[in-house]
C-alpha cells in the first residue's frame, strides 16, 4: 500500500482533490498522510484543507491527518486540528489520525487533548516515527487503550536501521527522503537524471504493510516562495527494471529572475520532446502539460507543482 506523505500547502492539497477520483478507485492501494501547515491566518489554505478533506469524505478515500505537525502554523496547535475533525467530519470514520512520535514529541499531551474531544471518530490511529525511541512499547501501549495502532509509519533516513523491528512488521511503512534535493533549480540543470526509490518492488517481500515517500518534492519545508532565476519540472517515471527514477527538465535562461513564463517554456519543450520520444504513459498530469505546451501558457510555479504530485501518484499506483 502507498501512503504518499503530503504537506498541507495550497497546491499539494489541490494536487490530492484534483485526484481523488483516482484515489477513491484505488482504495485499497493508497492512503495519503496530510501534514496541516496553514490554518486559519491565511483563509484561503484552510479553505484548500477543509474542501480536500471534503472530497475525501464525499468519495470515502482512506486518509491520515496528522494532529502534531511539526512545521508550519499549525505546529503547537492540536486542539485546533481536532476541533477542524470534529467540526467537519461528522460521523466519517474512513480516516486515522496521525501523530508524529520523536524524542521531542510529547504525545501523552496529545493523547490527552484527542481523549477531550467528545463526539471524535476514526479508524484508529497512524504513527510517524521520526526518531528512534529506546521505550516503544509504552508508546504503542497508551495509545492501543485508546483505539488500534493500525500503521507504524518508520523514517528509515531519521531511525536507526533495525528500530521498525520494534513494531508488528505487517504494521510498518517504510517512509524515506528519496528526493535528491539540489540547492538551486538551475543545479539539476548537469543532472537531467536522478534515482528515486525501489520501495514499491519489495515492501511486500519485506512483509510491510506499505511504502511512503514525500513524492517529487522532498522533506524539506519552506514557510514562503521567491522568483527562481531557473524553472525546474520533476516527473517520475518508471526505469527498465521498473525502479522508479526522477527526470529533471531545467531553464536555460538562467542568468536572472526575469521572464518566468518564458523559462517555463523552456523547460516544458524538453519535457514534451522527452514524453513523445519515450513513449511515456499518458497520466492526467502528462496530458496536461502537453495541454499547456499546445496553449503556450503559463499556470504559474504552483501549478507545476501541483502538477509534479499528480503524476506522481498516479505514476506509483500504476505500479503496485
């Protein structure tokens, strides 16, 4: 099973309504984690969240909604998470609610604040592992008196290398940072070509429940975003041994921040040569950047990225 981790930011919550008919057909294949990062300071994020998680519920997506962000304005908020659950979920009990578990997270706390909230239902719960504790045990226990421990969600880059054996093994997803993040956009512009992951052709051999990733974009978060002196689109796509790779399309005029549709452009043009002389599967996202290059037009940087994330998913599922 796929559980794609998602930061709550306006066009990666797109991305996944935007998706969520392929979500839905594919239930028993996928179960997105959503990490809130904006609330209610910037109306028009919260609304993304509310109206994602809407669509969810309306097509009775499996989904993780992680209470303890640990970035973003929701972080130290989960009271007002759980308020957001109980407000506006109803009776929906298609989801569980995660929590990330760390030396710094205090998750009785968390315990407490969900066990406050009468009228609170869900599946039961999805832990993120993000360090290595030396007492798992009492971890898995306080929160098993409350409701099932159904997904142990273990960073394998941010773990020690045997600490998933700590959890029942048909319990563990394996979650890792495959990414490679370059400091510059122009900096993937040498690189064209980079490995990804192979988690997808071995997480059943493992015996794990799932496989996670933080798609085309990485671990990394950034409150803000700035003009790029170089547009970069990142699409997966599947090697001859089906281990997935991550072809990197870049500007080449790069020498300032002017002119970024026309850098756009650019980078779309080496991507639409790359899908047709590869014969490349045709996603929902493909097709639409094949749209975009046909209407010369530029969507805006968020877009892409929206667009990135599509594929993404789509990419994956079409192979487990």
């Amino acid at each position: 099973m796929y559980f794609p981790y998602i930061r709550g930011k306006q066009f990666d919550l797109i991305a996944l309504r935007e998706s969520v008919q392929l979500l839905s057909e594919n239930q028993e294949s996928i179960s997105p984690i959503i990490e809130p990062v904006k609330n209610s300071s910037n109306p028009s994020s919260t609304s993304t969240l509310r109206s994602t998680l809407g669509a969810f519920i309306q097509n009775n997506v499996n989904f993780n909604i992680i209470v303890n962000p640990a970035v973003g304005d929701f972080h130290g908020q989960t009271a007002a998470i759980l308020d957001l659950i109980t407000a506006s979920f109803g009776d929906y009990t298609n989801y569980q609610i995660g929590v990330i578990i760390n030396e710094y997270s205090d998750y009785l706390n968390v315990l407490a604040q969900i066990q406050l909230h009468e009228g609170l239902f869900y599946n039961g719960f999805t832990l993120i592992h993000t360090g290595s504790l030396n007492d798992t045990s009492a971890v898995i226990s306080a929160f098993e008196n409350i409701a099932n421990v159904l997904n142990n969600v273990v960073d394998f880059g941010n773990t020690n290398r045997r600490y998933y054996r700590n959890f029942e093994r048909t319990s563990v997803v394996s979650l890792d940072d495959f990414f490679v993040t370059q400091r510059r956009n122009s900096d993937y512009l040498p690189i064209a070509d980079s490995s990804f992951s192979d988690e997808h052709l071995y997480f059943q051999e493992e015996n794990f429940k799932g496989f996670a990733d933080y798609l085309t974009i990485g671990q990394g978060y950034s409150e803000s975003g700035f003009l790029p002196y170089a547009v970069a689109i990142h699409l997966s796509y599947a090697a001859e041994d089906n281990v997935i790779r991550v072809k990197h399309f870049v500007s080449d005029s790069n020498l300032d921040t002017s002119d970024v549709a026309g850098k756009f452009a650019e980078a779309l043009t080496k991507l639409v040569a790359w899908v047709n002389q590869n014969n490349i599967p045709q996603t929902a996202a493909i097709r639409e950047f094949l749209a975009l290059n046909d209407d010369s037009h530029f969507p805006g940087l968020g877009y892409l990225k929206k667009l990135s994330i599509m594929h993404h998913i789509e990419h994956v599922l079409s192979l487990v």
